[in-house]
C-alpha cells in the first residue's frame, strides 16, 4: 500500500523538477525525500528516475506515476472536504444569499425553527452559492431566478425594488424616477455587503466614485451628514430615509426591479420543511 505521504513528496518532486527545491517545499532533508523516493520505486516495482551525478530526473513511469499521485491527492482533498460538508449539514443549516435582504429576513425564520442547531448565512456570488448547493455547502439558497435542474426545487419568496436617497435640495429630487446612468460620475454612497446590488451599480455607473462603508452604522451618519446619494430598497432603509428628511426616488433601470427565489435540494424538503412553512414562500409560478 502506497502512503499518503509518499504521493505528496513525489507530486511534490515533479511540481519543484529538484530534490533540492521539492525538499525545501516540503521542509524536509534531501537524503530524506531521496530514501523516500525509492521506496516508492521498491513498492511499484518499477524505476521511475532517471538518475545521473549530481541530478535526478523523473523518466516515463514517474511522470504517469505522478500524475496518478496529483489525482489521487485531489480525490483525498474532495473525501475531506464532503465528509466535513455531510456532517456539518448534519448540525449546521447554512442560508446562501445573493443580496443582504433574505439573511436580514430569513436567517432568523431559521434560527426560530432550528434551536437545536445552528444557523450560518452569508452573501455570495451565485456561481459560488450554486456550487456551494451541490456540495451542501449550503441548505438554501437565494437568488434572483428560479433554478430549473433536476432534484432542485425553486420557492417564489418576494420583491425588491432599489431607489435613490438624496436631500430635498439635490437637483434630481424633484424627479419621479431615475435611471442609474444618469447618476454616472457623480460620487455616492454604499454599503460594502450588499451582494449583486454593488455589481449591478458598477455596471451601469462605471465612473462613480462609490465610498464604500463596512458598518451600516457609519453609513447611517454619513447619510444623514451628507449632500451625497445614497441607496435604499422598499424592503431596507426606505422609511428610515424618509424619515432623515431625504427624497427617496425609484430607480427606473428593469435590473433594479428583482424577485428573490429559495433554492434547495428537494432531497433537503423534510429537513427544511419547518421553514419553508413559516418563510412566506411560494410556489415558481414560471415552472
């Protein structure tokens, strides 16, 4: 039987091409690596160096016998890293999110119907949060679409609209809408964990300088010290703003208008049954 050890210093002999570099990777003595590497040879029973004064090389059979080591390796990686994933969905319920509203809103839907386990959410990337579903990395997901794949199921949740915040004396506060581009160059407002919201701005305001602020706290003052826009939803910060005496103006762009979607595996459905009863969701009426 060939060690796991042994598979790691001969990937790590062909990845370096010396004994001396793939020694000082290893933080390990060469006669070390070198007794190392013929052991490997006696248990296959075949040479796999090429050795000459002073060097030594990997012939024919230790480049294939490496490249079954990387794979082998790679295969441990991934047996770690699902056994580990498997047992944390045994104790762990984990909520995926596109934008902050669903942790805002749901993650405590899963703390009060989850006691006894423990809940875990953050925002991602929808190619990192459908990656991390298939996984089970993640138990929910939310994203702006339905999913259509197979064991997957998509839960209608509920809208958000974006808007604009400014003061009563900006020169677009008279206005009934707006459309993003036409804030472009203009400096603004934002909060750093806001997810595809902060991308979709970027998008269309590619020369707005946005003063990004990690706590909404300080975002809050500044909102209230400043002439600057800032941003709000009708599901976060509209009242609030409403209340600072700022003009709160929709964002016309079609992009700024989303349907959020809970996406689980349908394997996950009696798991996740106390929550999909107690979070408001619906059926994909698009399916």
């Amino acid at each position: 039987m060939i060690e796991i050890y042994l598979l790691e210093q001969l990937k790590a002999f062909h990845d370096c091409g010396t004994l001396s570099a793939a020694s000082e990777q290893l933080h390990l003595s060469q006669p070390a690596l070198s007794r190392s590497m013929k052991k490997m040879e006696e248990i296959l029973g075949v040479t796999l160096f090429e050795r000459q004064k002073n060097k030594i090389a990997l012939n024919e059979n230790g480049m294939m016998a490496a490249g079954y080591a990387a794979k082998i390796l790679e295969q441990e990686k991934d047996m770690i890293e699902r056994i580990r994933a498997f047992d944390r969905s045994r104790h762990t319920i984990t909520l995926g999110s596109c934008a902050p509203l669903p942790i805002y809103q749901l993650a405590p839907v899963l703390s009060q119907n989850y006691s006894d386990m423990t809940v875990a959410s953050e925002i991602k990337k929808e190619d990192l949060l459908l990656r991390g579903l298939q996984e089970d990395t993640y138990q929910v997901i939310v994203l702006t679409h339905p999913v259509k794949s197979a064991g997957v199921e998509s839960l209608r949740w509920k809208d958000e609209h974006l808007f604009i915040t400014i003061p009563p004396a900006h020169p677009l506060a008279s206005r009934s809408g707006i459309h993003l581009h036409e804030l472009n160059g203009q400096a603004m407002l934002i909060y750093s964990q806001v997810g595809f919201w902060f991308d979709l701005c970027k998008e269309k305001m590619p020369d707005t300088h946005f003063l990004v602020q990690n706590e909404m706290d300080a975002l809050g003052e500044l909102v209230m010290a400043s002439a600057l826009p800032a941003f709000a939803t009708d599901q976060v910060g509209y009242s609030d703003q409403r209340s600072r005496n700022r003009v709160t103006i929709p964002v016309l762009d079609a992009e700024a208008n989303v349907t959020y979607y809970c996406i689980f595996k349908k394997k996950s459905r009696k798991l996740l049954e106390p929550f999909l009863n107690h979070a408001d969701l619906h059926e994909d009426e698009t399916r």
